[in-house]
C-alpha cells in the first residue's frame, strides 16, 4: 500500500510519541541506524530521490536559514554530535540526530546496543537542543549563503552555484600557511592543516626549532631554518651524514699541504713539522732554519748552522765548550806538568831573537888568559853557547853547537878559523865544558877529556886606554849572525849551569836569575818542543811542493783542547789538526784527534791521549780526501758533502800549537796545545828554531813533561 506525505509524517510523529512515553528503548545497531535516520523534506514524489537539489531548493529561490540547514545536510552545522559530555561515554558507532522545528524534545534515551566488546550495553541519547553539552559549531553558513546571493543572484546562476557550492568547503580558500602545509583537510565545519615536517601551529605557520632539542642531533653545529635545520661540520671534518662529522685526514687527502714539511693529521685539524731547529712556512709550504743566534743562546760566540747552531769559545783565551754546549769553561790540564825550575840554571834559549841572555864585560889592568867553565845539557842541534872577545873586526871566538858536536868558530887578527871536534853533546845529558887558553893555542875539553886543540896568534883581550877589556855574552852574539864564519842559528835550547868566567863565578848574574824565573831551566826534560798552552810557532812556508802533504806528529798532551797544525791563509784555515775532548759532528764526548777543512771535520779517532804516553798521529791530505792514522790504527773518514778541498799548491802559512787571531768559527778547535809536540813534514822535520816566529815560552827542544815513572 503506498502512503500519502501526510500519512508519512503522522506515523513518524506517532513514533516518536511511543519514544516519548517509554522510559526505555531496546535496540540493535541496525535498528538504531535505521531509526536515526531522518528522511527528506520533497514536493514531489520523485523528489526523496534528490540529495539537496542546490538549483532547486536555493538557488532558483532564496532559501530560509532553515531551508538552507535541510539542503545542505552534509554539512556540520545543522548536526549535533552527542555523547561528548564527560559524564557520558562516546558511542562507538556514531549515531546523529537532526533537530527540526517540529521536533519533540527528547528527554530520555538510551540505545541498547548489542556489540562484540560490550554486549547488552546500553548508551544514554537525549536532551533538547538548547540544552546539549556537546561540541556546538559555530554558526558561518547562513551568512556566507546571503553574501553569494546578494552578489551573484542577478548575474550568471552559473557563478551563484559557485559561490554557494564552495561555502561548506573549510580548505577553499585555503586557511593554511603555505610554506609549511602539505595540504588541507575539510572538517565539514573546521579545517585541518598537514604540516612539513619543520613546521607547526593550526595552520603550519610556525617553524619548529630542531636545534633546541638535543642541537638537532648534530654532531658539531646545528642552524635552523625555514621549515627545517642544518647540520654543519667544524673545519677538519666533513659530514658523512646529515648529522655526524668525521675527522678530515687531509695529510691524505689535501695533495702537498705541507709542502716540504712533514704532515701530522690531528683530531680535526693537522699540523706541519719540521726537524729540529726549522719553523714551517705557511705562506712557502717551507721549513724555514731558525737562527738560534737571534737569541743568546751561548756564553761568547754562536755560529748558526742549517737547522742547528754551535757555540765557541775562544781557546786562546784558555777556555773550551762546556757540557751544556753554550758555557765557557777553563781548560784544565789532564796530566800534571813537572814544572820545577832550578834557580841556578841558566836557560839559553830564552830569547827567540837570538839576542844573548847575558852580556858581561871584564877589565883587567893586567893580561891574563882566557878561561871559561860550566855544565851544559841540550837536546838542541844547532845554536851559539858564547862569545867572547872585543868586537867583529878584532879577536873573537864562538863555542857553538852544529850538528849536535861543539864547534869553534875564531878569528885572530887577519886569521878566521872553524873546528869542529868531540862527541855529540845534544844527548839531553849534563855534560862539562871548558875552555882555555893555554900559551899560544886554545885548548878545548869535554868532560874533563880534550877535544880540540887550536893554535892563536893574539889576544882575546882588547887594550883601551891601559885597560884590558873583553866581552861575554852567552846565548847568543853581538853582532848579526850573517857575521859569523859559518853560518849557525845563534838560538839554542839549552841550560847552563856552574859556570866560571875567567876562573871567576860572576855573582850578578846568579842574582838576577834568582828574580826572574823565565831565565831558569826546569829541573827535569825531555826530548821534545814544548808548548805551554800559550803561544805559537809560526813557518813562513807552506810544504805545498806537491798535490800530496804528509804530516806526522808525536805528541804528548797535557791538555785536552789544543791545535796541533794548521795551514793559515788570511782569516782562514783550510786544514787543520787538533785534539778535543768533544765532537762537534758526532755530539760525542770523549778524547779526538781531528783532522778539519775549514769547520768541518773530516776525519777523527778516538784515543785515550793523556796517558803519559807517545802518540804517532800521521795524516795525509790530497784535494779533498783524508787519511788519518793514529798509533797504527786507522781513523774514521767522515762523511762530508760539499767540503771545499786543500789547493796544496797555493801559500799558506804553517802554526804549530796554536793560531793567529783569526775568526774562532774558522776552525772547530781554537785553543793553544799544552804539551810535547815533534812536527814533520814531507819528511822534513820542523826545528821551532827556524820559526819565524816563536813565543818565548815555547821550547823548541826540551819539554819538562815527563811520566811518572821518571
């Protein structure tokens, strides 16, 4: 049978009566639904088939406001959710009412409803409308629908429909941030905003600060911005993700980032090294070498060197390289010297002038004879013992030595003569000599036995003024030795002791000897120049006669520091041989025997050199090679790049013992040797004697150091 409208509505009207009057309603889920669901308003029969005709209903006419609620039933603001209350418990299956003009207030409903999880259960629905707890939305369709209609109702309807159709729409236009939303969602009557990751707010307008939690999870730095962050790394690293940092290897990676110098990665960074003694370059990519000399860093002079540097101290002065390597210290003997003097000795040699040592002058009112006696002990070959007599062109004798024997060189008025006669006397031994005119002929004795015997026409003695006047003079003659018969070297290392002149001791002179100690022989000596640790000899010569110099030396030191032999030329020594008890290549401390060019060592050896004891050093140079032998052994070469050979064929100037002033980074020793010290040369040995020059102090024949067991 079908129904009228009319009867429709009479049987819903009914229906919600009964609902009125009952207390309570049981109903299933289905039955709940189909209840709930209100049915349209239509003027025609096939209008229950529309859903909201917008042409129809409000467009084509103006709507009330609550026409407009029944066409646009979609939309949030003509529904009540229920259950939201907190006294009230939330459906699980939504269930919506429509209120209408007509409707009778429900005061009391509930739903039974038969679910799974909760069977039986029953779900209170009711109250008026003015009187809902729920959530109520806000009343904004109605206005808008007016405003479209106000716009468009006399225009296009096609624009109407527009505006009207997009006024449920919450997203249109779109409420969200642009930047920060992924999209809008309708709410059907609110809107919500998906937001970018970075962002947030209702409509994804504020940007999240992911640096202020945790810094972002970043390793180093953390910088936020727009919708999102940025993890960035210190400098030495590099990121290997977006949040972690890795140390930068950049010896490896960075292709020459040192340089020359060598490359130490870091945590985070590097660093470039250079050896001890150089500073790194940053804008070369060089190791620069620091001039240590910037600073004072030694006591007297300091050298730079590539990467290092070397202090000196002047060894003429007596001092020598401390342990530090930076102080000066004195030199110290490493064996202590016999240094006793006899104060009734007489030393020849004390005048490397050849100057005699002592002058005297006897008068007599008488004539008497020639006499002269005394001990004698040399090591010397050559030199003149005395002279006496007038002057050059009268009488005159000289008892010298040469060779090693006496030799009697006399001039008697027109006659000059020369004798040499005896045994060598230069054995270092006391021997006595004497010397005696004896009627016409001149008797000479060694140790009491005659050795020669030469026959005079004169007299010694000159006759001035009715006074018989001769001159003495030992050590040396009046005149320049060229006067002399034959030629000899007047100077003579030798001593003399117990002497009479003219059968007389002459008083004066043991007096003054007394007062000055130069003038005094040590008691005891050896064979040997000796250097006592001031001074020099000096040869005007250069052995330079081939490309190849051999130099033997036999030395006994008392010291450790001290040069033996050196070519001088200028301010320069480009060889040189010395004893040190450091060296300064090695850095090694003990007692050397160096050979140098220039400051450069290129041989040494290590020997135990003060030990009372002989050492034979033999050394050949020839160019820039060096062979060093000491007491059979052969010495270390050392390895030298680019040392400026020996010319031997250029002029130099040969020190024994020490050197002039010259420039004391000239050489790696300085000091003046203290000790015993034969030299020769090409096979020729050097006699300190033909020196050109000597310091008196320096002996050329005989050395008071002398072992212990002597």
């Amino acid at each position: 049978m079908t129904l009228t409208p009319g009867e429709l509505l009479s049987g819903s009207m009914l229906i919600l009566l009964l609902v009125a009057s009952t207390s309570e309603l049981s109903l299933s889920p289905e039955e709940a639904n189909q209840f709930l669901r209100r049915h349209r308003r239509a003027n025609q029969v096939f209008e229950e088939t529309k859903q909201g005709h917008l042409e129809r209903e409000c467009v084509e006419e103006q709507c009330s406001k609550e026409e407009a609620r029944e066409v646009f039933e979609n939309d949030p603001e003509t529904i009540i959710l229920v259950g939201t209350t907190k006294r009230q418990e939330q459906c699980k299956y939504p269930v919506y009412l429509r209120y209408s003009k007509s409707a009778v207030p429900v005061t009391d409903l509930h739903i039974n409803i038969d679910s799974r999880e909760d069977p039986g259960r029953r779900i209170p629905v009711g109250g008026s409308r003015s009187e809902d707890p729920g959530r109520r939305i806000p009343d904004y369709f109605y206005p808008k629908y007016l405003a479209c209609w106000e716009k468009f109702a006399s225009k296009k309807k096609e624009d109407l429909v527009t505006c009207v159709h997009n006024i449920p729409d919450q997203c249109s236009p779109n409420p969200c941030h642009h930047i920060g939303t992924v999209r809008c969602e309708d709410k059907k009557g609110e809107f919500h905003c998906h937001c970018f990751t970075g962002w947030t707010g209702l409509r994804c307008e504020k940007d999240v600060d992911e640096c202020s939690k945790e810094n972002g999870n970043c390793d180093h730095e953390c910088r936020n911005s727009v919708g999102s962050y940025h993890c960035s790394c210190n400098k030495g690293y590099w990121r290997s993700d977006r949040h972690h940092c890795v140390d930068v290897d950049e010896c490896v990676d960075v292709l020459g980032v040192c340089g020359s110098a060598e490359c130490r990665n870091l945590i985070g960074s590097y660093e470039c090294l250079c050896g001890v003694g150089y500073v790194y370059n940053n804008e070369t990519k060089t190791c620069d070498d620091v001039d240590e000399c910037e600073s004072p860093v030694c006591e007297e002079q300091c050298v730079n060197t590539p990467g290092s540097f070397r202090c000196y101290c002047d060894g003429r002065q007596g001092k020598k390289l401390g342990p530090d390597l930076s102080s000066c210290e004195r030199i110290k003997p490493c064996l202590e010297l016999n240094m006793r003097r006899n104060a009734r000795s007489l030393y020849l040699g004390r005048m490397f002038s050849g100057v005699p040592v002592v002058k005297l002058r006897f008068r007599r009112l008488i004539q008497t004879g020639f006499t002269a006696e005394f001990d004698l002990r040399t090591y010397d070959t050559e030199g003149v013992i005395f002279f006496a007599g007038g002057h050059l062109n009268s009488s005159w004798i000289v008892l010298a030595i040469h060779h090693g024997k006496l030799e009697l060189q006399l001039k008697y008025g027109a006659v000059s003569r020369v004798t040499s006669s005896g045994p060598v006397v230069n054995d270092g031994q006391w021997h006595k000599i004497s010397v005696e005119e004896q009627g016409r002929s001149l008797v000479i004795k060694i140790d009491k036995e005659a050795v020669m015997k030469i026959a005079v026409n004169g007299d010694l003695f000159t006759l001035r003024k009715g006074i018989h006047e001769l001159n003495l003079t030992v050590g040396g003659v009046p005149f320049k030795e060229d006067g002399l018969l034959n030629k000899v070297n007047p100077r003579l290392d030798a001593c003399m002791k117990e002497w009479h002149w003219l059968t007389d001791e002459d008083t004066s002179i043991q007096e003054t000897i007394l007062h000055n100690e130069r003038m005094q022989c040590f008691s005891i000596e050896d064979h040997g120049s000796f250097f006592p640790g001031h001074g020099f000899a000096y040869f005007n010569h250069s052995h330079g006669d081939t490309q190849v110099l051999s130099v033997q030396l036999t030395v006994r030191p008392a010291s450790t520091s001290g040069v033996l032999f050196a070519l001088v030329r200028q301010d320069t020594v480009p060889l040189s041989i010395s004893i040190t008890d450091y060296h300064s290549g090695t850095k090694q401390w003990a007692e050397y025997i160096l050979v140098s060019f220039g400051n450069v060592i290129v041989a040494s050896a290590a020997v135990q050199l003060c030990d009372w004891e002989t050492h034979t050093v033999n050394v050949t140079v020839s160019g820039n090679s060096s062979r060093l032998e000491v007491d059979g052994q052969l010495g270390l070469t050392e390895s030298v790049e680019n040392v400026e050979p020996v010319d031997l064929l250029s002029s130099y100037s040969t020190f024994i013992g020490g050197l002039p002033d010259v420039s004391l980074v000239s050489t790696p020793v300085s000091a003046f040797f203290t000790g015993c010290l034969d030299v020769t040369v090409n096979g020729r040995q050097l006699d300190m004697d033909e020196a050109q020059h000597k310091h008196n102090d320096v002996r050329s024949h005989a050395c008071p150091l002398v072992g212990p067991h002597q």
